[in-house]
C-alpha cells in the first residue's frame, strides 16, 4: 500500500485469478500482478493462457521465482527472483508504472 496500489494476496492461481477478476467487477483493476512461477494448483504457463482466453485485463505481469526461471511465458513483463537478484529491474518497473510524485 505504500505505493496507493491496491493489493491482495492469494494461495492459489484460482483464487488469483478470482481476486483479478473481482477488481474488474468492481471497476478497480488491479494495476499489477505478481505471479509466483509456482502455485499449488497450477504453474505460471497455464494460468497466463487462462487470463488471456478470459478476460481483457492489460497491466505489468511480474514472474516471481527462485534461481533462473525455467521458462519466461509469453505476456510476463519482467521476473523477480525471491533472492533479490533483480532487484533494480524491480525499481525501474516499478517506477515505470507507478512514477513517485
């Protein structure tokens, strides 16, 4: 929130995929998601191909891994690794998007 982003936390790409939506409804998309590379219930490849085959939703995706990702699916703006290895490519996209005042 430090941003002014609004934020949600999800355990599983469902109930990401339900939150992403829910903004949407609401008329408050999201501007960002941070996809983990690896969910309990589904893997970052399929849950890309299941955004784009449902909805219209166009912001920044954020693939979030450990160690070099196995695989950078089409539609992923950029990755973060859990280490902090990509750590300036993280500040620039994020000021890209969300420039401070």
């Amino acid at each position: 929130h430090g941003l002014g982003l609004r934020t949600a936390g999800a355990a599983t790409g469902k109930a990401a995929m339900t939150e992403l939506m829910r903004g949407l409804v609401d008329g408050e998309p999201f501007g960002m998601v941070v996809l983990e590379e690896h969910m309990p219930d589904a893997d970052a490849r399929g849950w890309l191909r299941q955004l784009r085959s449902g909805c219209d939703w166009g912001g920044p995706i954020v693939l979030l891994h450990e160690g070099e990702p196995r695989f950078i699916p089409e539609g992923v703006t950029a990755t973060l690794d859990r280490n902090g290895a990509d750590t300036p490519a993280w500040a620039e996209l994020l000021g890209r998007h969300y420039p401070l005042a």
